[in-house]
C-alpha cells in the first residue's frame, strides 16, 4: 500500500518522476461523468485528461488503463492525500491538489481513494491495466487492407474482434496477434468473415485394375513292372503363385503295357489364362463452407474384434471404413480463389495380409480380412470453376514362377515336356479430377431431383406390357410447369 500526502504549500519541484504519454485512450466507465481531451496521441502526446464531477453519484468509479501508459485526474476541490492498494499495478503522483497522475505499471486491478485535508473520501477509483494493443490492432488494420479489427486486451491475454473479408484473413490476423504475446494459445480469435463462402467440391475418382494369369503344366506319370520290382516315374504342376490351377481345361491321356496292368504311362496338359478387368468410378459432390472441414464415403464397414471378456466371452468389435473416401477443408482466398486440403483413398477388403486366429477348443478360426489402399493427400490452390488431376497413382505386379525337371527341364523341344509355367501380372491406375466452386444459395425451383415426374405402372400395364414405370410427363413438385430439355426417362438393364 502506497499514502501520498500533498504539503500545504505543493511546488513544481515536488515532482521527480518521469510521466508515460498515452498513446491510446484512457477508457473510464460509462457511469463516470467525465469530459476528456486529447483522447488519442502518438508518441510524444499529452497525457489523457480526465475532468471529473464530483456531484454524481458518490460509488467507486473504473478506470482503464494501457500498461505503461498514464492519465491525468483533474477535481473540483483539492486533495490531500492518495491512497494506493497495490501501487506495483498503478501509481499516483499529485501534480498539485486537483491534479493527479495515475501511471499504469504492470497488469492487474488496483484501487485508489483520494481524500481531503479534513480526511474526508473525495472518490474512489477501480483500476484496471491491461496489456496496451493500440501498437496491434494498428499493425493489423495495416497489413490486412479492408480489415477492422479490434483488439481487447484481457490480462495477458487478447482479444481479437471485428470484421475481417474472409477466412485468410483471419487466420492472419491471430498470427500476428500470436507474435504478440507470450504463448500462441493467449490469442482468442473471435473475428467475424464477412459474407461466409461455401465452397462445393466436385470429385471424380476414377480407378482402373487390370489382371492377366496364364498357367500351363505337364504331368507325366509312368510305372514300369521287371518281373517282381518295378520303375515308377512322376510329375505333376505346382502352381505354387496362384495356388491351383484357377480354371481352363486338362488334355491328357494313357498307355498300358503288355505287363498290363502293371505297366503304365498317363500324361496330361492343363493350360488356363484369363483377362480382367475392373472399373471403379465414384463422383461425390460436397459443399461446406470456408475454413469448415466435410467428408464423403461411399462403400462399408467390417467389424474387427478388439477384445474379449474373459469371464463372459464376449467380443468387442470395432468397425473400420473402407470404399471411395473424401476429405477437404476449402478456405476461400482473395480475387474468388480456393486453397483446398484434399485427402481422398480407395480401399476394398482383401485376402492378402488376412490374420487368422484359431481356438484350440473349439476347433474354429476367426480370419479378420485386410485392406488394400489407394491413398493421395495434397494441398492445392485454383480459382472457382477450375480443375486440377491427381494422376499417375500406378501399380504394376507381375509374378511368373518356372518348374521343371532338372537336367531335362533346358532340353530344347522336349524339355518343353517336363516344364510348367504359373504367371501373373496386375495393374491399377487411379486418378482423381478435382473441381472448386464457390456457391450460394438458390431457389427450390431450380433443383430437380430423379423422383421428378415418376409415376409407378398399373397391374395391367406391369402384366400385359411388362413396364415398371409410366412414361415420364410433366414433372411436379417445386418443377411443375417446366419442360424437359434432351432426353428424358429412366434406363433399365
């Protein structure tokens, strides 16, 4: 606590400090009847002086404070003493009896009571110091053109409000307002977008997968009977790649010998190949606004056990996603610009990879299938209506496996006999083409949906037709009274 007494006969020499100008203005509570002047001042300027009139209402009064930056207390009578809780947050110092300066030293709340020469209370004041943000908010309004922003100082904290053009723009604003204070997490960012954009994102994920398998095998058998011991000969095709013959046809035949039936000769040829082809083509269209993040899925779930009750036996089970997947977070920047971070995936269950349990006591086995992923993340920017492709997402897989007899297997022509070949290759190609729109609202009327205009047939028309539905007429609903343009109906295969 901190007393100040003014003497009887107060000179200029009393004095000795050196006075903070404010370069911000000095905001008292609207309850406290004041005339102020020279409210704003750049460095150099005159303190704020605050005239105060005493005939109001007698409660304590607020006073803001920026730290470091001072205010002038002009009074109707004279002062005589000042009485400061905490002057380490505020000091006083009496210029003359009804004049004082009140100096913001660091942040916090103080109070300080001023009383006459007969010891009676003339005002009590509330002080508050804050961190001084005038420097901010300027450098803000600056730096982002169109920007008005307003900076609240709150302890150490800040406080950011306003209005500023778009999503960009804010998130600048709270950097610079992060270099400002001590942590980033001080910073409160509640500025407003002006006019929020929505962005709709259209996305065609395209995946393409080629397989080839080719298998050819010889088997060859031969047992040949000597009076009581006998000569045996075997081969057979592994197809140790694919695992067995996966299709095809088998050609063969067999010779018995005079020691019929002992004397025995049965080969055999299996050949198989097979093409395929797989498209997988997904077209999800999704709209969020700027800054906000959407996702799309289009395929299942499967359930993966996670863990057991060992008193009750029961299985936990989780579910994890799998199908045409999309992620993006668009931020709308200047001139109808979008910065998009894109996140889309392909994935299908598979055998490959397959963990299998078993249980000892009961005999069964649990195979809990894997994933097999095409994944792409980026980040990338393009005006409203233009597209960017993600391509060369390619994988190729060709595994080819040769047995042969050893020694006979490299014969020329013959070895061909005693060979057995077991290929496969596999291809995937995967691109995604990536189209930003900002949108706004529209009219019902202007949308129109596949329900539109259907109307289910009559038994009759079902029975003596064979038609599931009626010819498509005039639509209805929010489109009644509009006309089709181009083909129209529905496709049944």
């Amino acid at each position: 606590m901190s007393l100040f007494t003014l003497p009887r006969a107060a000179g200029p020499a009393l004095l000795a400090a050196v006075l903070f100008h404010a370069a911000a203005p000095v905001a008292l509570a609207q309850d406290f009847p004041v005339q102020s002047q020279g409210l704003a001042g750049g460095a150099g300027s005159s303190p704020v002086t605050v005239r105060v009139d005493l005939s109001a209402d007698g409660a304590a009064q607020n006073l803001s404070l920026p730290r470091g930056k001072s205010a002038v207390i002009e009074l109707p009578v004279d002062v005589r003493d000042v009485l400061i809780t905490n002057p380490a947050v505020a000091d006083a110092v009496l210029r003359s009896p009804r004049r004082i300066y009140v100096l913001g030293m660091s942040t916090g709340q103080t109070d300080a009571i001023l009383f006459d020469a007969a010891g009676r209370r003339i005002l009590s004041l509330n002080i508050r110091v804050d961190t001084d943000t005038a420097a901010l908010a300027e450098t803000i309004n600056r730096i982002l053109p169109g920007a008005r922003v307003a900076v609240e100082p709150i302890g150490e904290a800040v406080i950011l409000t306003g209005l500023v053009a778009n999503a960009g723009d804010a998130a600048k604003a709270g950097q610079i307002a992060g270099q400002y204070v001590a942590k980033p997490e001080q910073v409160l960012n509640m500025l407003s977008i002006a006019g929020k954009d929505q962005v709709m994102l259209r996305v065609r994920v395209v995946e393409v997968q080629r397989s080839v398998v080719k298998q050819l095998g010889v088997n060859l058998n031969a047992v040949l009977q000597q009076g009581s011991g006998s000569i045996s000969f075997g081969q057979a095709a592994s197809f140790s790649i694919n695992g067995a013959l996966a299709g095809g046809a088998t050609i063969g035949g067999s010779y018995t010998g005079p020691n019929s039936p002992a004397d025995t000769l049965a080969s055999s040829i299996r050949a198989f190949e097979r093409v395929g082809l797989v498209r997988t083509l997904a077209e999800p269209n999704l709209t969020a606004v700027s800054g906000e993040a959407a996702r799309f899925l289009a395929g299942g779930e499967y359930p993966v056990p996670v863990n057991q009750d060992s008193g009750s036996g029961s299985v936990t089970v989780e579910y994890k996603p799998f199908g045409v997947g999309l992620a993006f977070t668009p931020v709308v920047l200047s001139g109808g610009r979008i910065s998009l971070k894109i996140s889309t995936e392909v994935s299908e269950l598979t055998t490959q990879g397959a963990f299998t349990l078993g249980s000892s006591t009961t005999g069964t086995s649990l195979t809990i299938p894997a994933l097999t992923v095409r994944r792409a993340e980026t980040s990338i920017e393009l005006p409203s209506g233009g597209s960017m492709m993600i391509a060369g997402l390619i994988q190729q897989t060709t595994r080819e496996n040769l047995d042969a007899l050893p020694g006979v297997g490299s014969v020329p022509i013959i070895g061909s006999l005693f060979r057995s070949r077991d290929f496969l290759s596999g291809d995937t190609e995967m691109v995604v083409i990536v189209t930003a729109y900002i949108v706004d609202p529209n009219n019902p009327s202007a949308f129109q949906t596949p329900a539109d205009g259907l109307e289910f047939a009559s038994d009759a028309e079902t029975l003596l037709l064979g038609k599931l539905n009626k010819a498509v007429g005039a639509p209805a609903g929010a489109n009644a009274g509009r006309t089709y343009q181009g083909p129209i109906g529905y496709v049944i295969e």
